[in-house]
C-alpha cells in the first residue's frame, strides 16, 4: 500500500496528471452511471437509464470510475518515462477496467 501511496503522489506531483486524472474520472463516471442500468432498459443508453440508478450501482460507478482514472494516470506517466511497460499492458488493464462493471451488473 506505501508503494501506491508513493507512485500517486510521484505521479501528481505534475498537475496535468492531476488533470488527466479528474477529466478521465468524469467521463467515465458519465459513462458507467448511464451505460450500467441499461439492463433494465433493453440494452438501451439514454438519458431515461438513469430512471433505474440505485445506490450500489451509483457507487460502483464512482469505484469503476476512480480505478479507471489512476490506471490512466499511472499508465500514461509510466509509458512518458519510457519505462518497460508495454503499451499492450496499458491498453488491456484500461480495457479491463472499462468492461468489467458490465459484468458485475445483476440483470
């Protein structure tokens, strides 16, 4: 857990990670609030989804959200350090992110 402490805070020392990290965690957060109760609207995503929010599915956006947005910020500062992480790597664990809420959902 120090080691995570440590690498946010090396991260957003910069304040355009900062801001990555807010921007990203807004429009993700649009996002899964919309796309997470589309279950109960036949696969439809529209503003009339947000009829069918509850609040665990209000604080699995904010969870899903927030994760997604440190993954973001972590990865972009580590592939502009020229780190040896693959951009493959990178690419699949913001993937992961983004669809794992999809299966978590009850229908």
């Amino acid at each position: 857990m120090k080691t995570i402490y440590c690498a946010l805070m090396t991260v957003w020392q910069q304040i355009s990670y900062r801001w990555l990290s807010l921007l990203a965690f807004i429009a993700f957060l649009i996002l899964y609030l919309f796309t997470l109760p589309s279950a109960f609207t036949g696969g439809q995503i529209s503003m009339m989804t947000l009829e069918y929010l509850d609040v665990s599915m209000v604080l699995l956006s904010i969870s899903m959200a927030s994760l997604v947005a440190l993954i973001i910020s972590l990865m972009t500062w580590l592939i502009r350090q020229g780190q040896k992480s693959s951009k493959a790597s990178a690419t699949s664990g913001v993937l992961v992110g983004i669809f794992t809420p999809y299966s978590v959902v009850r229908h």
